[in-house]
C-alpha cells in the first residue's frame, strides 16, 4: 500500500494508513523507493520528486468545484475532506476556506500565530512578549493580554462567521480549536481528503 | 485659548478649536513659545518637551476609571471622548477599547493595516501585493483577496462583537469604518477627550 505524503514549507507529514510522522526535508531521500502518493508546495523540491520513481504528484488528479483562483494543493486536500462546514488550517500561515455540498466558496488567508507574534514586535518593543491565555468572552486588562488576544480572537471571530461545523488542523490547530465555539481538532484532516484522490489514482 | 496637541509615534497632531493639522516632531520646536496643552507617547522626545515654557503635559490629569495596566495616554484621551461604545484608533497599531457608562472595560491590540500588509509578505512573496476591495459578506476568490480580508475583515468581526455604538479615529480609520456595520469615522475623537481635561487644567 502507497504512503501518503503531504509536502509542505518547512517539513512533509506522512501517513501510512494508521500512523503519521513528520520528515524534514532532506531526508525525503530516504523514501525514494517507496510507492509515496504526495502533494507538495515547496517548488524548489518539484524536480528531485520527480527522480523518486514509485512516488505520484496527486495535484493533477484533485478536481474541486470552486471560483477562487490560485488554490494551493494543500488547501484543496483539506476542503475534499469536507462536504460542509469551514476547514481551518494553522501552520505559518492560518488559511481558512467555506465548503458547501462538497463545493468550494471562496476562502482568506491569516499570518500564523508566530508570524504574527513577530508582526507586533516590529511596532514596538513593548508588544513583543510571550502569548498568554486568553478568551474571547474577557477583554484584556493588560498590555500583554492584549497582543495575544489581538492574535487569536479577531482570526477565532471571523472563522466563526462563516458558520459550522469547524475543521481545524495544523500545527497550531489545536490552541485555535479550543477558542472556537463548534471546533474540532483533526490532524489528519489532510490526509483523509488525499486518501480520496489516492483511491482513483494510485 | 491653549492648543490642544496629540503627539504620536510617527506626527504631533494639532487642534485650535476649529481647525486640526500636523506637523513632524522637528517643527514642534517652532510652538514653543505657543501655549499648549498636549500628550506625547513619542518618549524621546520627553525631555525637550518639559523646556516648553508654556507647554503642559494633561497625561498626569487624565483619570479613568479601568482595571487595565499600561493604558497609553493616547487611548486614555480617546476614551475619555465617549461615555459608551467601542473606541477603536486605526495607526501603526489598531487599539479598540469599550467603554460602558464612563467606565473603561477593557481593550486589544492589532496590527496597524501597514504592518499586517508587511507580515503577509515575510510568509512568501505570493501574499506580498496592493489591497483590494473586500467586504465581510463575500468571501475571496483570489489570493489578493484572501489577504485583504485576511488584514481586515477579522479585526472587523472582533471590534463588531464587543457592541455598539463604534467610534473610528486614526490614519486608516476612514477606510475601516467603512467596512464596520454602525462604525463612525471621527478624526477628532481625541481633542475631545483631551478638551474635556483642559477645561480642569489649562
């Protein structure tokens, strides 16, 4: 049975079906000889992957119903996991996208929250500081309860604007899920949406 | 009459009653046989400041009943201007403070719009570009559109949840009101505020 490989910016996750594990990306090599069906966003490592022999690039192969232009392979995996609901994914940068009957409503893109810790380091010295626990029903009382509230709930708001249920994934899903109302932490979200495509293809 | 005088991180702003206009920190030097009475968050210039014979700083006069710890004088002053209702200044930072019945509850910090179009463009160069239209109701097709809802539209969604009425002041404070249901636009939100601890001081 082929591995499933999702590629991304800084490491590519694999699933064999039961587990998954994370690989930085010079030891992808180790893999060459794996069948591997995979999709990935780190252009500089298109040609090596297509030296792997047994390895398949899914991205031709993943058709959603969709107007938006420009839909990475990642984020397209992710919503053909979802027949309806938001799917959220919290990585570098937080993408946030709407599925309705299995069709694709337009979507934004968020800096992740270490982007955005360092986003407010740039404006003043006195907003760079540690994230510190926040809610979205208790306005902050002091300066450092104000970034990390600044961070998360406006991003936590709009996600829910947009309805339910929602999909959250991604490194820092699992802090994003637990401030939104109806979210739900899935980390092989992506992989169920590939396993999709994998069964028409691989 | 004394002016009234906001200095802030980028410009001093000036009110004369009727009339309001700026001038950058190294004109501030031609007011000072003027009397003035001003605030300044900009502490390098603090010192030159207390030589100005008629100048008088009102951030020691300005009292407001809170709990939060290390309200700027800025925010202070704006909050002072509105006994209820969300209070939100769009500069360098965006800071949104709700104030019920004169009493101050809490506020948060956000990028100020500049910033956030900078913190997209250090994920990738894709997210680097102009800001285009957006609106709450429709959701991005592209991925300019996804950015600028993704700068705007949260922090829109987190000031809309804490109440109404929303006061909008500062550089982007036009463009932001706009996208904000019941938001006014009032580029002199702070004079008002600080006119009201003239009238104990100056």
């Amino acid at each position: 049975m082929a591995l499933l490989c999702d590629i991304g910016n800084s490491f590519a996750h694999f699933y064999d079906g039961v587990r998954s594990w994370r690989e930085p990306h010079n030891r992808l090599e180790l893999y060459r000889r794996e069948r591997v069906c995979y999709i990935n966003v780190k252009t500089a490592l298109e040609e090596e992957l297509r030296t792997f022999e047994g390895w398949t690039d899914l991205e031709p192969f993943m058709e959603i119903e969709t107007d938006y232009r420009g839909l990475g392979a990642d984020r397209k995996a992710l919503c053909l996991a979802v027949e309806d609901g938001v799917v959220v994914d919290a990585g570098s940068a937080v993408t946030v996208d709407l599925m309705e009957k299995g069709r694709h409503k337009g979507g934004f893109i968020y800096p992740g929250i270490t982007k955005m810790r360092e986003c407010y380091g740039t404006i003043s010295p006195i907003l760079k500081g540690e994230m510190v626990p926040v809610r979205a029903q208790r306005l902050p009382q002091r300066t450092d309860e104000a970034v990390s509230y600044g961070i998360l709930i406006p991003l936590v708001k709009a996600i829910e604007s947009l309805g339910s249920p929602i999909y959250v994934t991604g490194g820092d899903g699992r802090l994003l899920a637990d401030l939104i109302t109806d979210g739900m932490y899935d980390g092989l979200l992506i992989f169920k949406g590939l396993e999709k495509v994998k069964e028409r293809v691989c």
